[in-house]
C-alpha cells in the first residue's frame, strides 16, 4: 500500500500490564501502541488503523474506539474493516474467514468473495467490534471479517493472510502479500 503515517497514539495507560520477551530476553517496550496511516491504492483511498494490543479496560477501548471514529468521520468513509480471529480446535492450513456486517446486503457481497457470515448469536470484544459499532452510530457502514485460528495465545501468521486475501479481493485492490505468505509456510512448516 506504500501507506504514511498520519499519526501515532503514545499512551502508557492504554498498553496491557506485560513485558513480551524472545528467547528469555525482555524486549523494549514499545513507545507507539496505535498508528493511523493513509493510503492510495487502486484508485481508492484508505486509513488504516494498526495497534499492538488491546487497551487493558473496557473503558479505555470504548474511548479509544470513540475517539478514532469521531476523528475520521470528517475524512467521510464509506466503510470500516476491522479483522478479528475467532478459534477453532484444530490446526488446519487451510482457514475460513467470517464476517459480520451493520447491514444484510454487505453480508452478501462478502459471500461473493468466500465470507461466510458468521451465523447465530455472538459478541466481538474490544476495539475490533467497537469501531465498527461506534461507526454505525456515526452512519457508517462496517464490517469485521474473522479469521479462524487455532492459536488463541500466539502469534498466527495463517489467520492474517487468509484475511488478507479476502479483504484483496472485497476491497479489489491487489495486495503484495509475498512477505506475508513466507511467513505462514515457515510458521505451517515448523508448526505440522
């Protein structure tokens, strides 16, 4: 996306209470938790929202979320994407991506693209699910696309790069997703 930083959130109250370590050495603790980028891509414009964690309490994710929001609504977006991972009890290569939209119709064109809509009753905790409540109160549209993984307390580099294919494909915009894809098969070759 060739995406440049429009801003940072540098908050030490919004971080979890933890220190993350590799191979039994503490790892710097991170200034920069959330950053908004802008981008263009095929012909479309986009903000890109990334953080690091979640905000340790509710409170504070309804506010970051909130406050996020309110901030782009003046930048009028048609849509919000946020993407969340929902479990599964195996390990499989080959993952299914949810989704769950503010309207009925969206849930159909992301079906076209291999979404299955997320059936039932359910809930989708923290900024992931806020933001695109807070943009529907805002009168935009929003969709949370859910990738399975099987790794509820790692890193999983398989869930995201299924996400990302599908987004690719609802957003049409081509997305150089090279790095990504050596990282899942290293990560699937040490893993099975």
């Amino acid at each position: 996306f060739n995406a440049v930083k429009v801003c940072s959130i540098n908050e030490p109250h919004l971080s979890t209470p933890v220190i993350s370590s590799h191979d039994g050495v503490v790892e710097d603790l991170v200034s920069e938790l959330f950053k908004l980028y802008y981008a263009e891509a095929g012909g479309k414009q986009f903000l890109i929202f990334t953080g690091i964690t979640q905000p340790p309490s509710p409170e504070w994710q309804h506010q970051l979320s909130y406050k996020i929001v309110d901030a782009v609504k003046v930048y009028r977006p048609k849509i919000i994407f946020t993407f969340a991972a929902t479990p599964i009890y195996s390990y499989r290569w080959n993952v299914n991506v949810y989704g769950i939209a503010t309207r009925r119709d969206l849930l159909e064109e992301l079906r076209v693209h291999g979404v299955i809509p997320f059936k039932g009753e359910g809930v989708i905790s923290g900024v992931n699910g806020l933001l695109v409540g807070y943009g529907k109160q805002f009168g935009i549209d929003g969709v949370i696309l859910l990738g399975e993984t099987y790794l509820t307390a790692g890193r999983d580099f398989i869930a995201p790069l299924s996400l990302l294919r599908v987004f690719s494909k609802v957003i049409n915009v081509e997305i150089d997703l090279r790095k990504m894809e050596d990282l899942a098969i290293s990560f699937h070759r040490k893993f099975y």
